[in-house]
C-alpha cells in the first residue's frame, strides 16, 4: 500500500511540474510575441538613424532591445528614459550641442526623437573610442567613468579595455552584443 502511495505522489508531482514547465513555456512565448510586435514597430526608424550616422542598424537595435525592450515609455532606476533609455542631461546637451533644437522635455519619449539621439550618441562614443565594446561600455556607465577606465592598464593593457569592473555593465555589453549578432542574422546585415 505504501508503494502505490508514494507512486500516487510522484505521479502527481509530475503532472505539477509538467504542467508548471507548459505555463512558463507558453508566458515566455507571450513575452516573445509581444516584444515582436513593439520592435516592428521602431525598425525602419532605428535603419533611418543608423543610416545617418553611418552606424550598424543591427546594433541600434541590439541597444533597443537591450536598454528598453522595445518600451517608448521606460524610466530606468537612475532615469534614463525612452527606447535607448537616454539621461536627460544627456539629451538637453545633445539638443544643444550636436542639434541645435530645443524641444520639450517629454519629447524625450518620442521615438524618432530617442533613437535619433540615441544613435547619434552612440556614433559619437564609437567615434571616441574606437570600437563597439568599448562605446557600448560608455553608453551604460558614461563616457568619463570609461575614460577613467581606459588609463588603468589592468583593465585596459595597451589602451584598449578588455575588462569591464561593473559587473551590471559587462552584463549590458555582453548582452546587447548577442542582440547585434541575432539582429545582424535575422535582418541578414553585415557589421
């Protein structure tokens, strides 16, 4: 009898985790429709400003996907804000030194506005620092902290940084460069 118990009990277990496996199987792929649906949203507007700024659009893209999840209307913890999650210091001194606009401050939220920015900001942290790693570095922790970064030769032995002491930061890079690879694939670009 006791035999017949305990199969009754792993039975049901089972089926308990059978069936908890099918429900995040199938939220996970809610999530994945759902995030589908918002990209296709800001695609042609993330290849309109890559193009203008000469950068990959696999990669705006990738810092999208990375920073908001496709979400015009995300607030980081720090505040940083819209799909490429930009600080609104930023922004007011992109407004004024590389646009020459002034817009309001909610247009910070506007999509075309934000990824506009957003990939100039980008480009110009490219431009600075030479490479992808690097300028996505700078894009999460800020230019001057990678700067600092750059002069300690254990994080950067012959100039170029090859570790990253924030471990949010090495996070955000490693991923928004697999987004580039997967975006790069799916959209069949090249780098």
């Amino acid at each position: 009898m006791k035999a017949s118990g305990e199969k009754s009990i792993v039975t049901v277990l089972l089926v308990f985790l059978c069936l908890a496996l099918l429900a995040l199987f199938l939220a996970q792929s809610t999530v994945n429709v759902r995030r589908e649906r918002r990209e296709k949203l800001y695609v042609q507007t993330a290849i309109l400003a890559a193009a203008e700024f000469k950068i990959p659009p696999s990669l705006v893209l990738a810092v999208i996907r990375t920073e908001s999840d496709f979400r015009p209307n995300a607030v980081s913890k720090a505040g940083a804000c819209g799909l490429m999650q930009l600080m609104p210091q930023t922004f007011s001194f992109l407004q004024e030194s590389a646009f020459d606009e002034q817009l309001p401050s909610n247009a910070i939220f506007d999509p075309d506005v934000n990824i506009r920015y957003g990939t100039f900001y980008l480009s110009y942290l490219f431009e600075k620092f030479g490479n992808w790693f690097t300028a996505l570095a700078a894009y999460n922790a800020g230019e001057g902290r990678v700067a600092e970064w750059l002069t300690d030769a254990e994080l950067a032995p012959n100039g170029r940084l090859k570790n990253i002491p924030f471990a949010e930061t090495a996070e955000y890079v490693q991923s928004t460069l697999e987004h580039y690879g997967a975006y790069r694939e799916k959209y069949n670009q090249r780098s």
